[in-house]
C-alpha cells in the first residue's frame, strides 16, 4: 500500500507542478501580449489616424520588414515613375504629377503569406489612370512592377481594372513611410503580400503572360488570391 500511497503523492505532486507551470505560462502568455500589443501601438506614426468609420486601424508599418534587400531610401531628387513596355509613348512623371490624378481613398487589408495582416485606409491614384498617357498596346495584357531595390511582381491589366486597383502615396492619412514603400505602393487589393510592389520605380506594361517575379520565381503561387475563409 506504501507504494500506491507514493504513486498517488507523485501523481498529486506532478499536477500541483503541472498547475503552477500553466499559471506561469499564462503570466508569460499575458505579458507576452501586452508587450506585442504596446509594440503594436508604437508603431503608429503621431500623424496616423488610427479608425475609420468604425474600423480599427493597423500602424502602415509592418512588425517586422521581410524586404528582400532591407527598407529602402529614394531620393526624391533624381525620382521618376516610369511607364516603359508596350506602350505608344513611354512616359515618365515626377512625385507631384502623379499626386495630380484624382485621389481615390480605400480601406483594404494586406495578407503576408507569412500569417500578419495589416488594415490600413490607403490613398492613391488609380493604376489606370498613370497608363492612359502612355497608351497601352493592344498586346499589353500583364504589368510588370519594378521596384528600387530590384524587386519585381506582376498582375493582369484586367484585373487591375476590375479591381479598380491604386498606387498609394498616404496610409492612415498620413504620407507613405519608407518601410512601406515610400514614395509608392500597389495596394495589390485581394492578393497576397508579395503582390503589393514598394518603392515602385517602373511599370512595364508585357505581354509575358507567364512572367514571373521575385518571389514567385522562388515557387510563390502567381494568381496569389487571397484565400478568404468568411
Ligand atoms: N520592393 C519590394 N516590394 C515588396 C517586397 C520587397 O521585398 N521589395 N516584399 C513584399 C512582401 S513579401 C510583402 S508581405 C509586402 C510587405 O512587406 P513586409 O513584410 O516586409 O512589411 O511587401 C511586398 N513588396
Ligand atoms: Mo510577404
């Protein structure tokens, strides 16, 4: 019976250690979120809005940059956007000419296939918009976007369309900053992260309807819808 009794006091023992170590792990879980959720809060900007009409903002930077060189700095001096490819003209506009198109305010979540997600109010110019002065070519079925730091991805022009699809110059109201693409980014609306090209430079309009970039040259799934589950 001595050794029941022991079995019994170890089983006890185990579960009242058992025990102890889950309220420590919630303690850690709960300082944890705390920590996550005041880094979260830091990194708004002071001239960021943080709702609108009833939905909650994230910060417009991400909780860790995953950019394939690091965030890049464009000097504004020297900087063109570039309408190159099958186009009638190629065109090239500074900072302020494209700011000149109507601006078009959207609020979109962006889906890194890395499991983060970021709601952010973006303002932009319509994609369409910066290509009608160049003239796409009846052929020009897919855009290329090339970016500062030799990052590229492409989308169809049709779904561009669709979508009515913006380059963003304002997140949360406030400029574009650097780590999120500064001075532009394609709010790639219902694809997956990699499609929402920053630091964009150049639009090539193609019709290398196969073409692959960065990331989906490395196996990343070219149409990258995002898999809604609502
Ligand atoms: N120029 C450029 N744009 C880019 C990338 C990049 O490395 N370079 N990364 C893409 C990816 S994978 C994502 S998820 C989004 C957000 O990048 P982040 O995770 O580094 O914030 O930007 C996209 N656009
Ligand atoms: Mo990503």
């Amino acid at each position: 019976m001595k050794g029941k009794k022991g079995l019994l006091f170890a089983m006890v023992s185990f579960l009242v250690i058992a025990a102890a170590g889950c309220g420590e792990q919630a303690e850690i879980n709960r300082e944890y979120s705390e920590i996550m959720s005041r880094a979260t809060e830091d990194r708004f900007s002071a001239t960021e809005i943080r709702d609108y009409k009833g939905v909650r903002l994230d910060p417009s930077i991400g909780p860790r940059d995953n950019s394939i060189t690091g965030i890049q700095s464009v000097n504004m001096e020297e900087y063109t956007l570039s309408i190159t490819g099958l186009v009638k003209t190629v065109t090239e506009y500074t900072y302020e000419e494209v700011l000149e198109y109507p601006s078009v305010e959207k609020l979109i979540t962006l889906y890194c296939v890395e499991g983060w997600d970021a709601t952010i109010l973006w303002e932009g110019v319509r994609i369409t918009d910066l290509l009608e002065k160049a003239g796409p070519l009846e052929d020009g079925k897919i855009l290329v976007f090339r970016c500062h730091d030799g990052y590229t991805t492409s989308m169809p022009l049709s779904e561009i369309q669709e979508k009515d699809m913006i380059l963003a110059y304002h997140s949360n109201g406030a400029p574009l900053p650097e780590p999120m693409g500064f001075p532009f980014i394609v709010v790639a609306e219902d694809k997956l992260g990699y499609k929402w090209a920053r630091w964009v430079v150049e639009i090539e309009v193609s019709d290398d309807v196969d073409y692959e970039g960065t990331w989906e040259r490395r196996g990343y799934d070219n149409e990258a819808d995002v898999p809604f589950e609502e």
